[in-house]
C-alpha cells in the first residue's frame, strides 16, 4: 500500500456531533494483518476533533456479539469470506435486520470479488461503499472512512432531531402545564444542539425576578444537556464552570446576547418580571445562521411562556375564587376556613394514593371546597344552633346537599361539575342508608367518596360549635367502625395506612 497519508482539513460545517468522544470503528476480518495495516493507516486520523477507536472482530459471529455490546459503532470495515464465503454478506443482513441498526456505515471489503460482485451486493444488501482490498491505498482508506463518518454524524443528528421533536410534540400537548413547558424547553435545547452539531455542553438559565444578576439565590437551571445535565433545578453558580457562569452573568447584567469566541449566551424576557439566558458552547466559531436559528428559540419560547402565564392567571383566579366561596360558607357556619384547604389536600393525598390521575388530584383539591356550599341556603338558627338539631331541623339542615349539587350543575365548567357531585354527594354512604338519594357503593362517584372520608376525618378532630375535637384515636375507631358502612372500605384503609400523611396536612393548616 502506498505510504502517503491523506489529511482530512476541517471544514466549517464540521463541528463534532454532542455524543462522540471518539469515533468507533469495527474492523471485521479473518486476518490479522489486515487489522494492523487498517489501523496502522488509520492512526493519526481525526475527524471532527475526534480520533477513531478500533475494534476487532476475526469472524462475523465476534462480530455480532461485539454490536450487541457497542450500539454506537460509527463505521464498520467488513470482509465478504470468513467463516464461510458469505459470512460478512450474512453479517450486513443481520446488522440492518436484526439489529435494526441504520446508522451504522457499513464497507464491504473484498479480496475475491468474485466471491461477491459488486452490482450483485450493491443491489441486495444495505451497504454504503464497496472496495476491492488492493484498491484501498491509505488515501483511499482515509477517504472512505471521513466520508463515512460525514455521513454517520448527519443520520445521528437527524435522529437526535427526531427524538427531540418527539419529545416537543408530546410536551406541546399539555403545553399549558408549568412542568411540561419545561419538557419543552428541553427538548428545543437538546434539538438545537443536535442540529447545530454543537458541543455537548449546553444550559437553559431562568431566573424568576427582575433584579437577579444581584441575587443569583433566585436564578435556576431549567433545561440541560452534556456536563450540565446535572445541574436541573440547581442554582448556576453552584454548578456551572466559572467561563460558562461568567458569561451568563454578564448576559444578564447587560441584558443583551453575548458571543464569546466559540460560546454563546442568548438574553431574553419571556415576560416582565423573568429573565432567562440560555448557554451553548461549540467547538467552531458560531456562525450568523446558527444565532439566527437560537434566537428563533428563544422568541418561541417567549411565546409559550406567554400563553402559560396567561392560562395560570385565569386558572389561578378560579381557584382562588373557588377557595374563597367555600371559606365564606364555612365562615357562616361559624367553622373555620382552614377546613377547606385541609379537606383539599386530604382529597389530593387520597386521590394519589389510590392511584388516580394528577389530574383527577387537581380537579378534586379545588371542586372539593364546595362541598358544603348548600348551606348557603340554610338558615343561621338552624347553622349556629349548639346543640342537637329537632327532626324538623335536620331535614332542612340536608337538603343543604340537593342546593349545592343543583346550584352547582348549572355551569358547564369540569372543576364545577365536579363540585356540584361532590357537594350533592358526599352524606350518601357506602351501604345506601345516606342522604339525599340513597345510592350506595361505587353508584357514588369516587370523588364523592373520597371527599366524605376528607370532610368527616377533619371535622371529627376539629372543635366545632357543638363539640370539642376528638383525638386521633377516637377518630381511628370511628372510621373501622363505619369501613363499608358509611365509608368505602379501599379509602379508609389507605388512611389507616398514612395517618402520619393526613396528620402533617393538619400540621400545616392549623385553626
């Protein structure tokens, strides 16, 4: 072979793809001088600012098993005869069948093109080049193989493109929940790094107050990729490198985007009263393309941080009012208001605990305030009254659950709805002998259910107008005792099962 050596230059699009540290190449042949001549010719290669990493096999079944430890095999050299006369073909058919491996570039290599004619293979199997081992010189090999990779990286790229839109699509479904913007935000990151070919280091700042470059206490990482992934959630200077900290300090104080040979850190206001940075570092210099694409991040990201805040504010002030109304009813009825927000956080406990959705937890914690919301339409005589109600009296004093549930089921609104169940339905008892229709068991919407554990755990240790609180005790052996009868028997025993759980909400909403 000829001994000159070709070196490939780099170009300004070859900037190393974020996963490589070096380049595997597997080298597949029955003869072991053909390993060290390929490697020898290969030695002082590098592509993208990465050297190759060899790996041998001598057969194609020490080639499978080598694949199945190495899913990230950038090139494969592969000879056609070995074990048989059509081991190597078999392997290329197992690698793209099998394995299901597209990414992988694969070279066949030949010493008897009779054995396998190159029109023959090329339009059977799945390969990207085909050499004759005489024509393989040490330019040619270099050649090959930095076209190999060139085309490796760009299927990697395109397949973190696709994993990351995947993960934005998913995200972008349920946009509108604080959590998932930052999936979101993740996912954009990890698709910019990837179709930048940038380095492997990139960070997403927020910080949620106007003045943060002086209080860095408030900043947070929200979104991370390479040496920074574990900084989620942490505050920057804890956890970033002091260059990439700086830079993004400096962005802030500025308040402008700021380039610094090969790192960038983008400033924008997705709102008034945030700030955010977000921090890419390259192993090139950043071209104008590449800030035009980033700054395009950012201002989507601005936009959906926009429509979040805009949809929490609404959301918030639903939820506060819902709060309110069932803090007036208690409030009428002489009770305190902190029994609202612990029956709230007794039903979101219980919601999760028996395995419902966060959903069905948001939707319960701020119907289930309203569950008493009926007596508005109960008279104070009856409401104050410190001791026990005549027949009369009660019967006026439960049809406080058919004025809830039917003032309530006017609105079309799913909080509401629910509300209007729960409050029509949490005195009706697992085994029918509740009020006001008699319905028993799983007739009772689970809400119901869960709500009526919530209420009757917290009132019984409350003081009321009419008794003092019961101790835990006390109220342990009431709720065995009515397990099946008045309650369902699965939600009490998770509160048998959690009681230092339920006993912390009451801790943090004392009367």
């Amino acid at each position: 072979m000829s001994e000159m050596i070709f070196a490939p230059e780099d170009s300004p699009e070859d900037k190393p793809l974020k996963r490589e540290k070096k380049w595997k190449v597997l080298i597949v042949d029955d003869e072991q001088d053909i390993h060290d001549v390929t490697i020898l010719s290969l030695n002082d290669f590098e592509f993208a600012g990465h050297s190759l990493q060899f790996l041998s096999a001598f057969s194609a079944k020490q080639a499978i098993e080598i694949l199945n430890d190495n899913t990230d095999i950038a090139v494969a050299l592969v000879d056609v005869v070995m074990e048989d006369e059509h081991a190597g073909l078999d392997l290329i058919k197992y690698i793209r069948e099998e394995l299901n491996n597209e990414l992988i570039r694969l070279i066949l290599r030949t010493g008897q093109p009779g054995q396998a004619p190159e029109i023959d293979v090329i339009r059977d199997y799945d390969i990207n080049d085909y050499k004759e081992k005489t024509e393989l010189t040490t330019q040619k090999l270099y050649s090959t193989v930095y076209t190999s990779l060139k085309s490796y990286r760009a299927l990697v790229a395109l397949d973190n493109n696709r994993t990351s839109l995947e993960q934005i699509i998913s995200a972008s479904a349920k946009l509108f929940i604080i959590p998932n913007l930052n999936q979101f935000i993740q996912g954009v990151l990890e698709q910019i790094v990837a179709l930048l070919y940038l380095g492997e280091d990139a960070v997403y700042v927020a910080c949620d107050c106007i003045a943060c470059e002086h209080d860095d206490g408030e900043s947070r990482v929200i979104a991370a990729t390479g040496k920074f992934e574990s900084s989620v959630g942490q505050n920057p200077s804890e956890k970033i490198n002091a260059e990439a900290y700086q830079l993004i300090n400096q962005a802030y104080k500025q308040k402008e985007s700021i380039i610094s040979g090969k790192n960038f850190a983008g400033y924008f206001q997705p709102h008034e009263g945030r700030e955010d940075v977000i921090y890419v570092s390259s192993a090139q210099e950043l071209n104008q393309s590449d800030l035009k694409l980033i700054n395009l991040f950012l201002h989507n990201v601005s936009i959906a941080y926009e429509n979040v805040l805009l949809k929490n504010e609404i959301e918030g002030t639903q939820r506060d009012m819902l709060y309110m109304l069932g803090e007036s009813i208690e409030t009428r009825s002489k009770e305190t208001g902190q029994h609202v927000h612990r029956v709230a956080e007794y039903c979101r406990l219980i919601t999760l605990g028996l395995g419902l959705s966060d959903r069905d937890a948001e939707v319960i914690e701020v119907a289930s305030p309203l569950h008493d919301f009926g007596k508005i339409g109960i008279p104070d005589n009856i409401l104050h009254k410190p001791g026990k109600l005549n027949e009369e009296e009660w019967e006026l004093m439960k049809s406080h659950a058919e004025i809830g549930r039917d003032l309530l089921k006017q609105s079309d609104r799913k909080i509401l709805k629910a509300a209007s169940v729960i409050a029509g339905q949490h005195h009706e008892h697992w085994n029918g002998k509740g009020y006001p229709d008699g319905i028993k068991g799983e007739q009772i919407h689970i809400y119901a259910r869960i709500s009526a554990v919530a209420d009757v755990f917290d009132a019984l240790g409350s003081k009321r107008c009419y008794k003092e609180a019961w101790s835990i005790d006390k109220v342990v052996d009431l709720l065995k005792q009515q397990s099946g009868k008045q309650f369902d028997p699965v939600i009490i025993e998770w509160v048998l099962n959690n009681l230092d759980q339920m006993e912390k909400v009451r801790a943090l909403y004392p009367d």
